[in-house]
C-alpha cells in the first residue's frame, strides 16, 4: 500500500509546477489566490468525512496537536507563497528541484538538534542532490529575476522541510484527516491574511481560472500532499522527503509536454541519481534500524 500512496504522491506534486504556472500564464488569477484556494477546499473535503463519522477527534485534540498543525500550516502557506512567485521568475524545472531540496534542510536540521547521520544516509542525499544538479544543469538563472526566483526557491525548501517535520510530530497522534483539515485550514486563513495586506484579490476569475485552481486543488493538494501526509504517520520525514525528490523530473517532464519548457539535458541522468540515492538512505535506514532497533532519521 505505501508504495502506492507514494506514486500517487508523486504523481499529484508533479503536476503542482506545470499547473500552476499555466494558471498564472493565465493571467487572471492571482498566486496567493491559488493557495487559498487549494487550501480551503482540501481542508472543507478533508475535514467533511471526519465531522460526519467521528466529530469527537477534533473535540479530542490536545494543545500538543494543535501546536505542530498549526506549525505545519504556517510554514505551508510561506512554502507557498515563495514557491508560487518563484515559478513567476524562473523554470519549473528550476524551481521544483530547489524547492525539492527540503531533504537536505531536514539534515541539516537533524544536525542541529545533535542527531548524528549514518553514512548511508550522507551518501544517498549525495546522489540524490547530484541528480539535481544534473537535472538543474548547475544553472540557478543568469538574469536578476531568475536569482531572486532561485532564491525564492530554496526559501521554500526551507519551509518545506518545517512543514514536513511538524507534520510527523503532528500525525504520532492525529489522523490523517484530522490533521489535513487543521494544517490545510491554518494555511488557508495564513494566506488570506497575507492576500488582504498585499491586496490580491482572491475572486472574480474567469472559468479557466476556475478550472485551473480546480485541477490544482485535486492533483497537488488532495492526492498530493495529502498523500505525503498520511505517510509521515509511518515513515520518516527525512524518507518522505527524499521520496519526493522524485517530483524534479517528473515535473520537468510534463512542463516540457504541456508548457513547451525546454527539457533539461539533464533529466535522465538526474532521476538516475535521484532514484539511487533514494535506494541508498532506504537500504541504510533499515538496515540501521534492524541493527540497533531504532526508528528511521526524523522520526520521534
């Protein structure tokens, strides 16, 4: 079952860049307005099935839940925000493999906390970030606009990295349902907030506007990221977010088909590294956690 949890994961993230850059392209809709949107809607759809069956999980939530969800969909809806301006200034295929990098920050932040890293683990991200550079080309934009996007990038690797360690603290205790329809909703009103101070307005698109933060909503959010959700309750951060390094070139490929994006020479050779070094940090985890009997990196 979680292999295919993590391919339908795959798939729907994918689909985030090239989606919402042809929404944009669009002109009629306004970035924040499509993190709203996928927002709000995912966490109505989530939260539905829960009130109806089981009311009482969010009367049983604790201060704990609340505080890694409301976390999580802080550091969501900033991921957003840069992700969706960055998308506005550079590649999608740029600008999903930096985004993409939160496995490298949840490392990092591994080794702040003191953790030490298995050499297994060290060698897989090698791999794998060697895949993106090759994806990438070691291009991160030559004009202004495309540094700032690069930048906005990585920021947003950065808050995907939060997002996705909050969202384990949060899911040891919580369903998945229950926990979506918190962080989404959080997300939502962070992004509305944001959307009145900046005065971008969140209505009055056209059908295709509509259309677009539709396809959004259903193919990034709710198979998506509601799919990376529900595995964080039983894999570690660190692995989710490696699995989701796959989004790279799965991303630049439907940006070349539908959007006419150059496809970087790259691609292959990347998802070649990519796939390796997922390989890697999957064998050595397991392998260390039958040796010593201890969870996987990133897990509490």
């Amino acid at each position: 079952m979680t292999p295919l949890i993590a391919t339908l994961g795959v798939l729907g993230v994918s689909a985030s860049g090239p989606l919402i850059a042809a929404t944009l392209a669009g002109g009629s809709v306004t970035a924040l307005a499509i993190a709203f949107w996928r927002n709000a809607l995912a966490a109505v759809v989530m939260a539905a099935p829960v009130a109806v069956r089981e009311p009482s999980q969010f009367q049983r939530l604790g201060r704990r839940e609340y505080l890694w969800s409301i976390s999580a969909g802080v550091a969501l809806a900033f991921h957003f925000v840069t992700f969706m301006y960055a998308l506005t200034l550079t590649s999608v295929a740029a600008t999903t493999a930096l985004v993409c990098l939160q496995s490298g920050w949840i490392a990092v932040f591994a080794l702040l906390r003191g953790s030490r890293l298995p050499a297994a683990v060290l060698v897989g991200l090698g791999l794998s970030f060697a895949g993106v550079a090759a994806i990438t080309g070691l291009d991160l934009g030559g004009s202004p606009e495309a540094v700032l996007g690069d930048v906005l990038a990585l920021a947003g690797g950065v808050l995907a990295a939060l997002y996705t360690m909050a969202g384990g603290r949060a899911r040891q205790t919580m369903s998945t349902g229950t926990y979506t329809a918190v962080c989404y909703g959080v997300c939502a009103l962070v992004v509305a907030v944001l959307a009145l101070l900046s005065g971008q307005r969140l209505a009055g698109f056209t059908p295709s506007g509509w259309a677009g933060i539709v396809a959004i909503t259903v193919a990034a959010q709710l198979v998506g990221h509601t799919s990376f959700n529900h595995l964080v309750a039983t894999l570690s951060p660190l692995l989710v977010s490696m699995i989701i390094l796959l989004e790279i070139p799965g991303a630049a490929i439907l940006a070349a088909v539908f959007l006419h994006e150059v496809l970087p020479a790259g691609t292959y050779a990347g998802l070649v590294g990519i796939l390796a070094g997922l390989a890697v940090v999957v064998l050595g985890q397991r392998r260390l956690k039958r040796e010593r009997n201890l969870p996987e990196l990133g897990a509490d």
